[in-house]
C-alpha cells in the first residue's frame, strides 16, 4: 500500500523482507501491519471494546442512578430489613426491637398483618358520677367493666380502680392503626341501668404505640386515667 500524500518511512529493505512474513497472516492483517511499517495514514487507532464484565465510568448512587437505596455509594435493591429505601436515598436499617420490616413500599414499619394482643389492663376513675354517686347504699363506688368491640369484660364490684387480666382480643396491626376499635367503659347496676363512665370511642393508634406496648388516656369520661397495652403475638 502507498500513500501518495505523505512521505514514505526509509524502512524499505525491512518492508521486503517483512512481506513474506506477513502474507501468512492474511488479507486484513497484513495490510495493517504494511500500513504501521511504511508510516502511512493519519487515522487514529480504534479503541478497543469495553469489557461488559468491567464496571466503566461509574457515577456513584443519586435519585437519577438508583430506584432502590444508597449505601457506600453503591445501589442497593432497597428491600432488606438491613437495607430499606427507595429513590436514590440513604438505606435504612429497620428495627427488629420496634417490630418493623421492610414494607413493599421500600419503608420500615410496623407489619400491617402482624398479630397483636391488644387488652384493657386498668382504669382510674373518679369518685363521683358527676354530682351523683355511682350506686346507692354505703358502697357508692361503681362496678365497673368494658366493652372493646364485640367483646364484653368481667365486672370488677365496688372499685374506682378496677384491673383485668389479659382481657381484651387479638387484632391486626393494620385493625388498630387503619380501622380503629371502639372501646367504652361501664358501671353495671342490678337496680337500674348501667351508667357510662366513658362513652363510645373509636381509636387509632400510631405504631408507635404498639411498638411501646403501652398507652395511657386521660381525661375520659369519668376516668381520670384508662391504661391499654398491645403484645405482639408470633405469625
């Protein structure tokens, strides 16, 4: 091959010698090796290919690289209880002693299909009903029980500080923080109708509460204080 356009490298006694030896390597090769000897052509050399197998031009985790979560500046799916999060932020590591996992939405919570032992443990109510005694007679304190949905406590006689003993009902997580339960407190008379110490009320509850297992309310009715408390029961 000749280059009319640029001059020709001296190395012709070397060319003829090399000819032989590179006919054997074929059409193509040898004409790109003639065309290095001689020092014809201006083109640049092809790169090579990248390497599939080879990380290149790597840009670090962002919310424009990753769908799951960031952590070390790598991309992680995002959907472990050690590694949660979604849109490129930092990963999270929930935490089992809060009883969260890793929801399909890539955030840690409370399991919305978790069984909890939600119960009613006790109750601080105050002296009088209004400006009327509980019962009539010498003991004028009530007699006190609840109700938590369908489900209807045992009466505890003559207290203002009545205590039950796991009594109350199983729901979900979802039950006690989505739906809510209606919880309502009672004086039972033999004489009369019962008395309402704390009216019908629907609660929800934050996953904080559930994950503290306790809750206090106040200032109820005729409570000074109602106790509640949630036991996360195994799947």
């Amino acid at each position: 091959m000749l280059c009319a356009a640029a001059p020709c490298s001296p190395r012709v006694s070397f060319l003829r010698r090399a000819n032989v030896r590179v006919a054997a390597f074929g059409r193509l090769a040898g004409a790109a090796m003639l065309t290095w000897l001689w020092g014809c052509g201006t083109a640049e050399p092809t790169p090579p290919m990248p390497d599939p197998a080879e990380p290149h031009g790597a840009v670090g985790c962002s919310p424009e690289t990753c769908t799951g979560c960031c952590f070390a500046g790598i991309c992680q799916p995002g959907t472990s209880i050690s590694g949660c999060g979604s849109g490129g932020q930092s990963c999270r590591s929930c935490n089992p002693a809060a009883y969260e996992i890793c929801l399909p939405q890539q955030t840690c919570d409370l399991d919305p299909n978790g069984l909890w032992r939600f119960l009613w443990t006790e109750a601080r109510i105050r002296p009088t009903n209004g400006s009327a005694t509980w019962d009539v007679g010498a003991q004028s304190k009530p007699d006190p029980y609840f109700k938590m949905g369908p489900f209807t406590s045992p009466t505890q006689n003559d207290t203002l500080s009545p205590t039950w003993t796991d009594q109350g009902k199983n729901y979900r997580a979802s039950d006690l923080t989505s739906l809510g339960v209606t919880l309502e407190l009672w004086d039972q008379d033999t004489t009369s109708a019962d008395d309402v110490i704390a009216p019908a009320r629907l609660f929800r509850f934050q996953t904080a509460d559930l994950a503290a297992g306790q809750v206090t309310v106040t200032g109820w009715g005729q409570t000074d204080s109602v106790t509640l408390r949630f036991i996360k029961l195994p799947p």
